[in-house]
C-alpha cells in the first residue's frame, strides 16, 4: 500500500506493489512487487511478479513476470513478455515484446526488439530494429535492423546491418555497413567478419550468392545470366572523364588477330556456351580494366570500335585503290580499242 496520501489515483494490487511510493500518480501495479520502489513515477504500469520492481521513472509499461524488473531511471519503454528488458536500468524508449527479448540491455536506447529471444544480448546497443524469434540474439551494436526468424542471430558485434529473412546472416559473427537478404542467405558456414558487402539470394550461399556487392568498391557482380529488355548503358558523359589520350586503331586490330578467340563455357554452367577471350588475355594485349579477371563491356565495345575503325580505313583504301585501278582499266580499254580501229583501218586500206 502507499504510504502516503500524497500519491493520487494509483491502482495497486499485490504483496510489496507500490510499496514505496510517495507522490507518484496514476500508476497500475499488478502483482507481488511489481514497482516496489516507486516513489514519486507517474504513469506507469506494470503486471507480473517483480515488473517493475526498482522503478522510480514514469511512462513504462511493462507486462510480464520479471520484465523491467531492474529498471531504475529509464522511461517511456514498454517491455511485454516474462523477462523482458529485466536487465533495463537507465535506457528509455525501448519496446521489447517476447519471451527475454531485450533481456541485459541495460543502456541502450530507441531499440525495437519483436519474438522471443530478439536482441537478447544487447546491453548497450542503440536504434536497433529485430523482428523474429530470436533476431539478433547475441547483437551488440547499434543501428541494425534484423528481420526474420534468426536472422542475425550470431552478429555480436557491428554496426548499420540490414539483414531480412528467416535464419539470413545467421552465421556471421561480426561485421558493418552490411545487406543480406534472403532465407538463409549467409547460413552455410561460420563467417567471422565481413564488412560493406552486398548479399542477396534464397538458398544457403555464402560465397556466390545470386547477387553480391561491395560498397566500398562501388563494384556489384551478378552470379547467374543477366537479361536486360530495354538495353544496358554505361555512362559515357564527357564531364565524366580525362586522361584522353589518342590510340593506333590498326595496332588495336593487329592485336585482336593474335587474341585466343574461343568457344568456352563457365565450370557453373556447363550447358552455357559462350565465344570469348579469357580476362587475363584481354588485359595482356590492351592492359585495359581494374585486374585481369573481368573484361568491362566498355573496354571490348571500345576495342571492337577501334578495331572496325581500322577495318573501315583499310576497306576505304582498298575501295581507293579499286578505283584508280579500274580507271587505269578504262583508260587501257580505250587505247586498246582505239588501237584496234586503227588496225582495222590500215587493214581495209
């Protein structure tokens, strides 16, 4: 019972509810304990054995055996499930739903935590969304957003990861600045840390998924056929380039005739056939590109238009030179034929 008469339309049921509280009003203690040490907290409320017990702050509500039981400055939360939040001391505007969801966050703030387990080790990590049973159980970090069951689920420290779908990520123990999408994209093997990558598929992929990226190489590479129906550009403004430098087009040419041209098809898809040079082929004869394990389209369109330059020089010259000859011709036809009616002339004479 309160024990004075200054604390205003509180409702307390329970052995020790509210066993402390002085000027607090309009409070809802609900069970043995439940906010045994507020004292001056206003709108609060609490249902379960211990919930709330060591609150002195305002604006919680906290539903279940034990959750927020810790709590001691930290407002505006609302914890749901036995266990929830139990750890909680001074962080606020946290929502915990589930069985031990957010169970020893004890500082950290604006977290959302959704299905048992969820966020479960989090002490003081900040802003985190997980949504799934057990969804960045063990996370530590801050800025992470986990949606599915298990996803993340082994993430213990990072920070700013997306990772959607059931049991995505599952095995990554720590990184930054990631995406992985997908059921169980993530999942085949123990990873220990990636950073800034890209991982998007369904099945348990963890070096090829269909598609991966790095963001901070700007570089996105597609494991699997890539079909574009209104055509594929590349960026190819003035304003964006330098270093121009003039080239031998026929030298370009001469270096296409000694390329390996073959026919070939990747060790994936062995029913795939392709007509190509290897990369490290391409990048011998015109050291073009970033390495010399991928060929840019815009390389080869470049070297196929130099080439066709060159090609279209030659067949001008060839188309020149006809000429000329077919004027020599014409010419040798007239004297040849004037030669002849003289012949014939002397001949009739």
């Amino acid at each position: 019972m309160p024990l004075s008469t200054n604390a205003q339309s509180n409702t307390i049921e329970g052995v020790s509810a509210g066993a402390n509280i002085n000027t607090g009003t309009e409070n809802s203690l609900f069970g043995f304990e439940s906010g045994k040490s507020i004292q001056s907290g206003r709108f609060n409320s609490f249902y379960g054995h211990l919930s709330g017990a060591n609150t002195t702050s305002s604006s919680n509500s906290f539903y279940g055996k034990s959750s927020g039981s810790t709590n001691s400055t930290g407002s505006q939360n609302a914890f749901f499930g036995m266990a929830s939040g139990a750890f909680n001391t001074i962080a606020s505007n946290n929502a915990f739903f589930g069985f031990r969801s957010g169970l020893r966050n004890t500082r950290g703030g604006g977290n959302s935590f959704y299905g048992a387990f969820s966020g479960e080790e989090n002490e003081s990590g900040l802003i985190n969304t997980f949504i799934g049973q057990a969804a960045g159980q063990k996370s530590k970090g801050s800025n992470n957003t986990m949606i599915g069951a298990n996803s993340g689920s082994a993430l213990i420290s990072g920070n700013s990861n997306i990772m959607i779908g059931n049991s995505s990520a599952q095995r990554i123990e720590q990184g930054s600045g990631n995406i992985i999408i997908g059921y169980r994209t993530g999942y085949c093997s123990m990873m220990h840390t990636i950073n800034n990558q890209l991982w998007i598929d369904n099945t348990c992929s963890n070096s090829t998924p269909l598609i991966y990226g790095e963001f901070d190489n700007n570089f996105v590479k597609i494991n699997g056929t890539f079909e574009v129906t209104a055509g594929l550009s590349n960026p190819s403004d003035i304003n964006l380039k330098n270093n121009f430098n003039q080239i031998d087009e026929e030298e370009v040419l001469d270096k296409i005739s000694n390329l390996d041209i073959q026919q070939w098809t990747y060790k994936e898809r062995p029913d795939e056939l392709h007509i190509g040079a290897t990369a490290q082929d391409f990048h011998a004869a015109f050291g073009l590109g970033a390495d010399d394990k991928h060929i840019s389209t815009i390389d080869a369109d470049g070297v196929a238009l130099a080439a066709i330059k060159a090609l279209k020089k030659e067949n001008d010259e060839f188309k020149k030179e006809n000429e000329e000859f077919r004027k020599r011709n014409d010419v040798l036809k007239t004297l040849i034929q004037n030669l002849d009616n003289r012949i014939k002339s002397l001949e009739n004479k």
